[in-house]
C-alpha cells in the first residue's frame, strides 16, 4: 500500500485561521456585517465543522449552520454532531443542530443570531422556506452571499492546496491498486466497492463523487440520447461485466479534510491502446500543453480557451461541461472556463496566484470513441504547478 510519505501535510489548525481570516477580509470589502451558511461545503470552509455522511433527506435536515461576523470574532456554528467542530473553535460557539425545514428551527436560529450579532440583516448562500418566510416575517433585510464566498474561496492558501494534493495523491494510490481488477468480467460495480475501501485505508475523510467506470460507444448514435446531440457523459454505474476491448472513461473524487481530488483517465479493457487510441491521448496531451502554455497569472479563461481550440483544431470539450473547472471545497467550483455562458464571460475571468484548475478536454472521433482524461494545477506566481501525477503506462 502507497505510503504517501512525499505528500505535504497541510496546518490545519493555520488553515481554519487563514480561511477565517480571508472571509472577514472579504466581508468587509463588501460591507456584510453578517453572514449566515446553509451550504454544507461553505460551512466548513468558514469554521472548519464536520458532519457524518447521510442519504439526502438526513443530510438536509441535520445540516449545519455557520454565522460569521464582520467583527473578526470566531465563527458560530450551531451542528448535530459536536464532535465534528474544530478544538481551536471556542466552546460557546458550538450551538446545538437546529432543524430549518421546520418553523420552531427557524425561530430557534434567528433568536440566537438576534443575540449574537445584534443585526437585522443577514447574508445567505442558502434557504429553506421556512427560514425565508422566518426572516420576511421579522422584517431582516437578506443578502446573496455568493459574491463574498467564491471570492474568499478562489483562491488558496498553502494548506488548502496541500489537502487538494494529498486528496489527488490518494486517489491516484488507490486507483494504482485497484487497476489489477480492470478486466472481463469484473463489474462497475465491484471497482466501486474495491476502489472506495482503497481510498479510506489510505486516509481519504470523504467520497464526494460516486465513482464512473462508463463503458463508451464508439459513435454517438450508439449511445443514451442527448438533446445537444453530442457524447453522454458521465452516466451511473451498473452491475454490467465489462468485457474485452471496453474503452471505460473514469472519474471519480474523494477528499482530504473538505478539499476535493478529481481523476479522469481513459482504460481500455484487456488490450493495449491501438495506435488510434494512442494518437487520441496524443491530441489531448497537446491540447492540455498548449492550454498550460497561456496558463499564468493575468490570463483570462478566453486566453485558455482559444488556445485549447487552436491546437485541436475544434471546441475540444463536452459542451455541458467545460474545459476547465476549479476544485476546493466543492468538487467543481470557479474558475470556470469554456461553460456555456460564453466568451464574454471567460473574458471577464482572470488568473490569479492560488486558483486551481482540473483541466478536462475530450477527444472524439466518431465511430471510434474518444480519449479523457484529468489533469490538476495550481496557478503560481510566474505559472503554473502540478497537483495531479497521472500515469501514461501503455499510452506512449
């Protein structure tokens, strides 16, 4: 089993700090007196709170909840599982769970926050209806608190960056062990089993996407209907037994502490990659190259963008997704680059020291597939640094 041993361990006491720190600083430049956190991956970001992993309706109801003040004082967060609040976080910050589904939750939260912060307005990533109905009755003025979180987020400190690292060298560790089983008659199925057993021996904190093993048509008509028309990606993994010659697009991501990994490869099921398969992964390979060759601080997401389609020749990306995404706390989160939302936007997206990009362009050639793959870097200073180690064995 993988060691580990050269993956940084981040501070994470110095994290929680830095984070905190960085979200007052943001606040303030936005004139939020008050922020109040709803979304599970923002809850953690602002104090460092865990929670158990639970099916949908259990997670929403025992969410947590976190109230940062623009004061610069520690975070409040009131949770149903005490125990996942950080040591550095003072014990009478630490409230009990409050239901927000329902109306004495609601009364409960903002009575304390009343008492807390002395503020009748309040600025939110989320609310339930009983929490909005709450709020309008009481007369509080809400705010979005989307500026404010994704700016304080974008960009990361050391340590968040050595949590996304160790989250991606897990999950590479854990797919290298799990690769023996890639043949005939081993089932998605079982790689889930075998792959997420791997990931917590090695020290993962979390799944965060359930893992894809598709097998992939070689034409686009051969597969799920879209209504763009272009290749289905991902789909959800079956019992179905692969069998010999499968092209099998992988994407799976666990965490590290909150922080997300992202892997995507392409396998072919008990053959070598054919010299068209190879040519494939070449395209990508030069795409991702000439992406990275504009990849530095002050260049827009449209620089990227123009340079991924100049070596390609075409869009070399899934329309309903991106050529780029960012990762964090959230498995996909900004920087965006080539969404939907076009060039004008990616024109408004600069790079900056800290941001994280998963790059994940696809090469399609109907009627024999196509090659995919994920590759993980961090802006820096001049450039750009590697956070993800993907292994090229038998693809030339």
């Amino acid at each position: 089993m993988t060691a580990l041993v050269d993956v940084p361990q981040p501070h994470l006491a110095r994290m929680r700090r830095e984070r905190h720190e960085r979200l007052v600083e943001t606040m303030r430049a936005h004139d939020v007196e008050a922020l109040l956190l709803l979304g599970q991956a923002n809850v953690g970001y602002a104090t460092g709170t865990r929670v158990l992993a639970a099916d949908q309706g259990r997670a929403i109801h025992r969410r947590a909840v976190a109230l940062v003040t623009g004061d610069g004082k520690p975070p409040h967060v009131w949770t149903w599982y005490r125990d996942g609040a950080p040591p550095d976080l003072p014990a009478d910050h630490v409230h009990d769970g409050v239901a927000l589904d329902l109306d004495h939750g609601t009364r409960t939260l903002l009575d304390d926050i009343a008492e807390i912060a002395g503020t009748t307005t309040l600025t939110v990533d989320e609310l339930t209806m009983p929490l909005r109905a709450a709020l309008h009755a009481r007369g509080w003025t809400i705010g979005d608190a989307t500026p404010v979180v994704s700016t304080a987020k974008v960009c990361k400190t050391t340590d968040e960056l050595a949590c996304i690292r160790r989250a991606q060298a897990i999950n590479e560790a854990a797919i290298a062990e799990l690769l023996p089983m890639v043949h005939a008659g081993t089932r998605g199925t079982d790689l889930t089993g075998a792959f997420l057993r791997l990931v917590f021996e090695l020290g993962a904190t979390a799944n965060n996407v359930d893992p894809i093993w598709q097998v992939m048509p070689a034409s686009i008509a051969d597969g799920p209907a879209s209504v763009t028309g272009h290749v289905v990606f991902p789909t959800v993994t079956t019992d179905r037994p692969l069998t010999r010659g499968d092209v099998v697009w992988v994407d799976n991501g666990v965490s590290y502490h909150g922080y997300m990994s992202d892997y995507g490869h392409t396998w072919v099921v008990d053959e070598e990659p054919d010299a068209r398969r190879r040519d494939q992964c070449r395209r990508w390979r030069d795409v991702v190259a000439a992406t990275l060759d504009v990849t530095r601080p002050g260049a827009t997401a449209h620089d990227l963008a123009v340079a991924a389609e100049k070596a390609a020749g075409k869009r070399p990306w899934l329309p309903h997704l991106y050529l780029a995404h960012g990762t964090g706390t959230e498995s996909a989160e900004p920087p965006f680059v080539g969404t939907d939302l076009g060039d004008d936007y990616d024109a408004t997206v600069t790079l900056a020291p800290g941001m994280v990009l998963v790059l994940e362009p696809v090469i399609w050639d109907d009627g024999y597939g196509g090659f995919r793959a994920e590759e993980i870097v961090a802006v820096t200073d001049d450039g750009w640094q590697p956070l993800s180690a993907l292994s090229w064995a038998g693809w030339g």
